[in-house]
C-alpha cells in the first residue's frame, strides 16, 4: 500500500531590504510504500488543481487540502505584527488567497506558481476581490534571472 503526504503548512518570510518581502510556500512531499523505502516523488500540481491523480498511485482530489479560500494564518499574522515591507512576491502562491490579502493591504504583490490552473483560479479571485496582483506561471527551481553590474 502506498502512503502519500504532504507537509504544507509551512511558510518562510524573507524581508531582506525592508523594500521587497518573499513569501516563499514549502511544499514538502513524501511518499513511502509498505516495504519501507522511503523516497520523494514528483508531484503534478496542475493535475492535482485540475482534479487529476498528481501522481502514481495518488488518488485525485476535488479541492486541494490548503484551498480555505483564505489567506493562511502565518501570513496574517506577519501583516499584523507589520514584518511585511514594500512590494511582496509570493512564490507558490496557489489560488491566490495570501497574494490577494497581500494585496488588499496596499502591497503591490506578484504571485508565481507552477500550475496554470491554479493561477486562472487565482486571477478570477482577484478580480472578485477587486484588487491588482500580478500573477505569472514560473517553475521557481528554474527561474532566470539577469545579471546586473555590481554598483562601486
Ligand atoms: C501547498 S501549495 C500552497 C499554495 C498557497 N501558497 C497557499 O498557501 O494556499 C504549494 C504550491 O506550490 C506550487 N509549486 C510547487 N512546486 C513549484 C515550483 N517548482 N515552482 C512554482 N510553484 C510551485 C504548487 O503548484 C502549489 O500551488
């Protein structure tokens, strides 16, 4: 029997200039089998949004477990104690639900994720939250960045 979990709930915040705050989802994913090997195992995440299987033998489901339709309690919690500064990026961002709370409290966010499906959900819970947040489809172990000259 193949048992699967997914550690979730765990958020970092990396505020590093005070001028553009990280909200970085860790998604940790195991799976084991019933002879005791233990390994990790690639999950499709658009799968999972679409409600297909994400992976072998992983059943599909009809909303992901951290779909609350709200923004998590860490990430309130770190508005509210004001450890949120400037514009905010939001890697993970799922359905949108911290990014847009983000948003609404006048930070100028941009949420990444790697499911398309996740962000068409996550654009039209903006649009029905009425507010802007910049939502775009990255792989975040892939992201590209260009070099800049270091200032002397
Ligand atoms: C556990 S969910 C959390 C979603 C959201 N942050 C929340 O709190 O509701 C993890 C998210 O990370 C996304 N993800 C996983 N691997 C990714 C990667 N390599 N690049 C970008 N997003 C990724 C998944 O598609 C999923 O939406």
């Amino acid at each position: 029997m193949r048992r699967y979990s997914t550690d979730y709930a765990t958020y970092q915040l990396i505020d590093i200039s005070r001028k553009v705050t990280t909200v970085v989802t860790m998604t940790k994913t195991s799976s084991s089998s019933s002879q005791g090997s233990s390994g990790s195992q690639r999950i499709d995440f658009d799968a999972l949004y679409r409600g297909e299987s994400p992976g072998e033998g992983i059943a599909p489901t009809a909303k992901p477990p951290w779909d609350t339709g709200a923004p998590s309690e860490s990430v309130v919690g770190w508005q509210t104690r004001g450890w949120v500064h400037g514009d905010v990026l939001d890697i993970g961002c799922g359905l949108g639900d911290n990014a847009i709370y983000l948003a609404e409290k006048g930070h100028t966010v941009t949420g990444l994720d790697i499911s398309p499906t996740a962000l068409t959900t996550a654009e039209q819970r903006a649009r029905d939250a009425g507010v802007e947040v910049h939502f775009a489809v990255a792989d975040s172990t892939k992201l590209e960045a260009t070099p800049t000259r270091s200032t002397p």
